[in-house]
C-alpha cells in the first residue's frame, strides 16, 4: 500500500489537481487508485488538463469531484467535507457530455450545502463591505456553521422524500431568517426547483461509510486549499473553516491503514514560482512579470476580486513548510519520502526564480537559480 500526501504551500491555487493527476499518470497501468477528500468540499477549484493524442486539450477546474476523473480514478470524501449538489449535478453533465463517467463516493455525514448557505454566504460578505474576511462565494464556511445546530447531510438527503426535503430546507430558509437575512434575498430561490434537483442528484449519490482499502494500491489525500489559509496557522480572520495542513491525512493513516505492513508514504507539498492570492487578506505584492499565462483559470469575480501575484516570499514558504509538520506523526512505516514541487516555472520570464527575502526588517529581493534555490531551501530546513 501507498499513501500519497499532498499539501498547498501557500494561500491555494498552487497546482494541487495537477499534482493528483501527475503521480496517476506516472503509477498506471500498474496501480490501482483513489483519491480521498477529507476537507473542504465544492468551494475548491483543482485544474487539470487531460491531452489524448489526435483530440484537442481539455481542460477542466474540478470542484465537486476529484482529480483523477481523466484517469478514471473514483474520490471518496469524508465526513468533514462538504457537497453542493446543485453545482455537482452541472459538473457531472459537462463531464459526461466529454465522455468521462466520474464517481464519487460520500461518508454520510458529509454535508450538504444549501442555495440558502450560498446566499447568506453572499449576502454577509457584501454587508462587510471593505473589511470582507475573504470569500468564494459559495457557502463553504456557512455550511460548516449552519451544520452546528441544524444539520443537512448527504446520508439524510438521499433517504428522504420530497416533503421531509421541503421541511428541511424551509428549517435552514428560517434558521438563516432568524440571522437576519432579508426576504428579498431568501425568497428568490425555488423551492421546489432546489428539491427537484436534490432528487435528481441522488442517481450520482454514492454513500459509503469507509472506502476498502484492499481494493486499491495507492490512495491520493487531495487537499482543499492552501497551508496559509488554514483555520489555526492563517492569519484570522482571513481563512478557512478547515485544517489545509497534512494532519487530517496523518490522522486518516494512523486511524485506518496501520495494518499494512509494506507501507510506503509519499509527501508532497506543492507552491507555484511565485507567490498568489485570490481574496480578501494580507499579502504584500513584490511585482513580478510573466508569460504563459494564457490558461490561468484565476480571474476577477465579484467575491474575490483580482488573483494577485508576487515574488515567492521566503519566509512564507518556509512558515508553511515548518507548521504543515509541527503537530502530526506519522507511525513508522517502511518507507517515507519527502518532495517539494514547483508549478509555473515555464511562466518566469528567467531562468532564476524571483524571491524576497527579510532580514533585521529589510526586504531584499533576489534572483536564485533552481540549485541555489534548492540549497537555500535546505540550509534553512535543517
């Protein structure tokens, strides 16, 4: 057996779903995959981009599925993960309509995200005005807080009929009333268009308590966003209502697969040549020039506004690369493995990678080829 463990050294979109999609690819025909989604849920958005020899490129932002689908890997997500099974059955439709048959299988309790969430999840973000926290837009962290007191779960939206759907959601409609949410922005939405597709859902609904490892010979942890938006190392307010660091992934070992005597563990933690952030929050801009960036997928919306750039920040990198291993163990197993990846090098306009460094409070700004990169790396790990 092997687990492959894969991080996000920054504030996401540092090329996670490609990662997923590059071990795959190098491990079949021989191995037999799945990927595992312990946090987070549809707010992600993994691109991967699937070439097949005469056909043109696809490309395609995974956000309710995992990155395997172009290698017809299956995702299992896990209890504390979210679904949204409006934007799953679209996504499952533009799959389909490409020839792909994704599947996904659910833990029951994995949470189900409401158009009500989404709303309230807009509504608040446009009161705050200039101090927004930082959102996508999609109801993520409202799921999570609403799912404390009243909760709606895949395992009780696939065994139930139409009427106990309807109660439920007029039950999250007023538990959001009572938040204080406007009637001009709840009752916009169709009640019996959101049950209808809450029914349709459930034809692509697989509910699984636990995935049998015995099936498979690698299992993927896909994360959900990046080490600097994590829920305790992030800078509050501006982050997630989830741990983006490797824990969950160390916990799922220890708790699930320590029977495996020949167990390998292969970590991999990801950060793009240089520094990004879509939302709200701190992030000190250094400019920086690229090229290549004709299928950047990031662009200007109205909950995250502008994708920003800057020069890789040292300090960050190796804040995210120290804290993503300060709590969490992994049982001795045969063999563990470390890698640090760099996306987006075709895109510098140099050969050398374009940092800032601090140091006594001032900023200096350097140029590093790949193995001065790397040594610097080194010196500052060990």
């Amino acid at each position: 057996m092997n687990a492959h463990i894969i991080t996000d050294l920054g504030y996401g979109d540092s090329g996670k779903g490609s990662t997923v999609d590059y071990i795959i690819r190098a491990g079949l025909p021989a191995a037999r995959f799945l990927v595992i989604r312990l946090q987070g849920g549809h707010q992600v958005g993994h691109t991967v981009k699937f070439d097949e020899p005469g056909k043109p490129s696809v490309l395609h932002e995974f956000r309710n599925f995992g990155s395997g689908v172009f290698q017809d890997v299956p995702t299992w997500y896990g209890p504390e993960t979210t679904m949204f099974p409006l934007g799953l059955a679209i996504e499952y439709e533009q799959l389909n309509f490409r020839n792909f048959e994704p599947v996904n299988y659910y833990h029951p309790d994995v949470m189900v995200t409401t158009s009500y969430d989404i709303a309230f999840n807009r509504w608040s973000e446009d009161s705050k005005g200039v101090n927004r926290h930082g959102s996508v837009g999609m109801g993520f962290n409202a799921t999570i807080e609403r799912n404390k007191k009243c909760q709606f779960t895949v395992g009780m939206m696939v065994n139930s009929s139409p009427y106990i759907l309807k109660l439920k959601l007029q039950s999250i409609k007023e538990y959001y009333r009572d938040w204080g949410v406007p009637s001009s922005v709840l009752d916009v939405i169709d009640l019996d268009d959101e049950i209808q597709a809450y029914l349709d859902v459930t034809k692509i609904v697989n509910i699984l308590e636990l995935p049998d490892h015995d099936l498979y010979s690698d299992i993927i942890f896909e994360p959900n966003q990046g080490i600097l938006l994590d829920q305790k190392y992030g800078m509050f307010p501006h982050v997630t209502r989830s741990t983006t660091t490797s824990a969950p992934a160390y916990d799922y070992v220890n708790k699930y697969l320590t029977d495996y005597k020949r167990m390998c563990i292969y970590r991999y933690a990801v950060s793009r040549c240089y520094h990004t952030r879509h939302g709200a929050g701190p992030f000190e801009q250094f400019p920086i020039l690229l090229r290549n960036t004709e299928m950047e997928v990031n662009r200007f919306n109205l909950y995250q506004h502008d994708f920003k750039v800057s020069k890789l920040d040292l300090q960050l990198l190796e804040y995210a690369l120290r804290v993503n291993f300060l709590e969490h163990e992994l049982t001795k197993y045969t063999y563990t493995t470390d890698h640090i990846i760099f996306t987006c090098y075709d895109q510098l306009m140099t050969e050398n990678i374009e940092c800032v460094s601090r140091e006594d409070g001032v900023v200096h700004e350097l140029g590093l080829t790949p193995t001065q990169f790397k040594e610097h790396l080194i010196n500052q790990l060990n």
